[in-house]
C-alpha cells in the first residue's frame, strides 16, 4: 500500500499544514530555480530546444506556458521540458545529497505551466513544491544508494515521482487518480549516468518534468494504470533497487517536510565540486597563492562526491563541470567557478591542465558524503589546509544577481528578488513571469 499512502499525502496536505520554516524555504528553492534557468537560456540546449518547438508549432502554436527568458510561449508540456532543461543546463540549480539529485529542476517547470495556465496563486505553488519535493525525496530513501551506483540519473528517475505529485496536487486529482499518475510516471522512469557531460543529462530534468505534467493531465482524463507501481512484484522498486526500504520512506510522512534539506549550488559545476571550489578559493585568498609554486593539491573526498564529479581529463567543458581535478585547479589559478569557466577553452588551458595534474584525491574512511578537506603543499614545503562551510542566504541572493544580470534588466531582477520573498502573496502567478524576459 506504499503508492497509496503516498498519494493520501500529496491529496490531504493543504497550505495551512506546511510549517512556516518550510513556507519560506520554499521562497529561496524557488529563487535559485529561477536564476539557473535564466541563466540557462542562453545556453545551447535553449537554442536546440527553441528550434524544436518552432518546427513542431510554427508561428501560430499554442501559448500557455512562458519560456523563461525568452519571450515566447507554447504549450504546457513543451514548456515544462524547455524550462527544466534550461534548468539544468549549467549545473548551477540546487540539488539533495543523500538521494544523488538535482530536485527542483524536475517538479517546478511543470508547476509553473500549470499554474500560469491556470492563474494560480503563490499559496497554490508553495504547497505543490512542497509535496513534489517530499515525495521525490521519499522515493529515493526508498530506492536507497543502490539506484544511483548502478548507473540511473536519480534526477530523471526520482523526478518523475515528484513532478508527479506537485501536478498533480494543482490539478485537485482525488487520491486514485494519483495512484494512477505514479503508475504513469513509473512506467517511463529512466535516465542514464552515460550521457553526463552531454546535452542528455539537462534533458532529463526536462524530461522528468514533462512526463510527471503528462502523468498527471493523463489520469485526469480517467487513464488507467497500475495501483503498486512502487511496491509492486515488478514495479519501480524492484526493478531500480536491490534492496529498498519502504519503512524509511514513509517514516513521518506528514509530519516531516523534506524540502528544507536540499542544498544550493554557488558553482556552475556539479554540486560534487564546491566544496573543492570553495576550499581553493579560501586557501587563495587568504594565503596569497602563486599557483606556479604549488607541488601537490591532496583533497579527501567523500566516495559520493568522487562518483559524481570524479572525471581525471576532462576535454570539453561540460566534463568540466564533472572534473573535481578540474574545478580545484580553476578555482585555486583564478578565484572563480563561474560559467565562464567551463568552456572548452579554458578547460584546454595548458596552464589549468598543468595544474589540473597536481590534484590528488583520495576517499577515507568514514565517508566523508559531500564534505572535504584540503591541502596545498607548496614546492618550498609549506602547506595550506581547509574544510567545508555552507552557503549563506546573502551568496544565494547575489547567486540570482549574477546569474541573470545579462538576461534581464536589474529592475526586474530586485522585483523578482522581492516578489519571491512574498510568493505566498502573489495573487497570479503571471505577474512573477511577466517579469523573466
């Protein structure tokens, strides 16, 4: 009965359920979301994506949903896959360490189109984000590590789930009618680690986002599809986890909101990277390091975080954003991470590469997950050395700044700014896009 109490979650939960710490969080997922598709709109995949929708409609296609950024519109599934690729695009969105994905990028985009198609209002929203997140999140402590290690994107797989739930909250379905789009959204889980480093991973999000809004428009309709798609003989748990654990899934449900555990990306890289990435820039700007008297970079790492980001030679810079070696090298030479800093130029630099080679990464024991420690010995013998901090809410505000400051105007951005901090009072949601292109 798994699929089923999760579904009497995401129909019972109401606004006035979600604790106000939860309400506000809410407030800055949905920020940071916004400022990675931003500024993933001017990135390749936009473009590809664009080019798609204009062969498909033409000039006279539908236009419900906003492109952020961009200045057009199409129809809701189109725009929910457009928006959680762009999303993704530049690694830059926010992500959930113990479950190995990238949460926001695949229940929003959907959200959003439903409820610019719709008019919805910021208490609508906030309250989808969060039974989208819970369930993603609980699926995946269902799934266990197991998933991610035997090469799923956790991102598309989980995703589906939770964009799911968050529209089909929106959409009012009755609890058998979320049972029905889990069966959906579960029958067309997939996604591979394979294509990491490539246009396909962003994809996925996209995806994940577009079929969990399909999931949910489909059981509207009345279709029909299986009761246990979690739990059942052969269904999602059997097949991606060797050994899930449905008790912890559905510990507190109800009673404890995921959604205030995920983590924010000041990095345009893997979130496998920044810690690599602010070590270096700490040790840079505090010892004053000349990076051509540097011997040997040695960084512990957490097996998680070398599985996610442990690429040796990256050759382009989309592996570059998978490359610890890479990011700590970038880092430490030029006090930056920036998407700037993973082109394939810069990744090529005989300067960067040379340093590059001076990273040596081990993983002790226990496990260190996301955390690091560093230290940079100097060719005269002296060593620097740091360890991790979090990310404050000032460095995710001006994340946002410098992310859209050359996709929007700076008026639009203070308004978005301020109208995020109030989403719980925004009447209609078309007043926030308005303002994203």
């Amino acid at each position: 009965m798994a699929t089923r109490k999760l579904a009497e979650f995401v129909y019972k939960t109401s606004f006035e359920d979600i604790p106000q710490e939860v309400r506000e969080h809410s407030k800055l997922v949905f920020l940071d979301w916004l400022g990675a598709a931003l500024a993933g709109s001017g990135e390749g995949i936009a473009s590809v994506m664009l080019r798609f929708i204009d062969d498909i409609d033409g000039k006279n296609g539908p236009d419900q949903a906003t492109i952020i950024g961009k200045n057009v519109k199409t129809d809701m599934l189109k725009a929910a896959l457009i928006n959680g690729s762009m999303s993704h695009a530049l690694d830059i969105d926010d992500y959930h360490g113990p479950t190995l994905c990238h949460p926001t990028v695949t229940f929003l985009p959907g959200i959003l189109a439903l409820s610019q198609q719709n008019h919805l209002e910021g208490k609508d929203i906030i309250t989808a984000m969060t039974v989208a997140f819970d369930i993603l999140v609980r699926v995946g402590y269902g799934a266990k590590r197991i998933h991610y290690d035997r090469g799923w994107h956790a991102t598309s797989t989980l995703g589906k789930f939770g964009a799911t739930a968050g529209a089909g909250k929106l959409l009012k379905l009755d609890v058998d009618g979320l049972i029905n789009a889990f069966g959906i959204a579960g029958t067309v889980a997939g996604g591979v680690r394979q294509v990491f480093g490539t246009m396909g991973k962003p994809f996925h999000a996209g995806k994940a986002s577009m079929d969990g809004l399909l999931a949910a428009l489909l059981a509207q309709s009345g279709f029909q599809c299986s009761k246990e798609i979690i739990e059942g003989e052969n269904g999602f748990m059997t097949l991606f986890s060797d050994d899930p654990d449905l008790d912890t899934m559905l510990d507190q449900l109800g009673e404890y909101y995921y959604l205030p555990t995920v983590s924010f990306k000041p990095y345009a890289s893997c979130g496998g990277t920044h810690s690599t990435i602010d070590m270096m820039k700490e040790l840079r700007e505090k010892n004053n390091i000349n990076v051509d008297d540097v011997k040997e970079i040695r960084i512990d790492a957490g097996k998680i975080a070398l599985d996610a980001a442990g690429k040796v030679a990256p050759k382009t810079g989309l592996e570059g954003k998978f490359s610890t070696y890479y990011c700590a090298a970038v880092a430490l030479a030029e006090g930056a991470a920036s998407p700037d800093k993973f082109t394939d130029e810069k990744v090529n630099d005989p300067r960067l590469v040379a340093l590059r080679q001076k990273v040596k990464i081990s993983v002790p024991e226990p496990d260190l997950g996301f955390a690091l420690r560093a230290v940079i010995q100097m060719k005269d013998g002296t060593e620097y050395s740091a360890s991790t901090d979090a990310i404050s809410y000032d460095e995710l505000a001006e994340k946002f700044r410098g992310l859209t400051k050359n996709v929007i105007s700076e008026a639009n951005v203070e308004q978005l700014i301020d109208k995020i901090k109030t989403l719980d009072r925004v009447s209609d949601i078309e007043t926030l896009l308005d303002l994203c292109s």
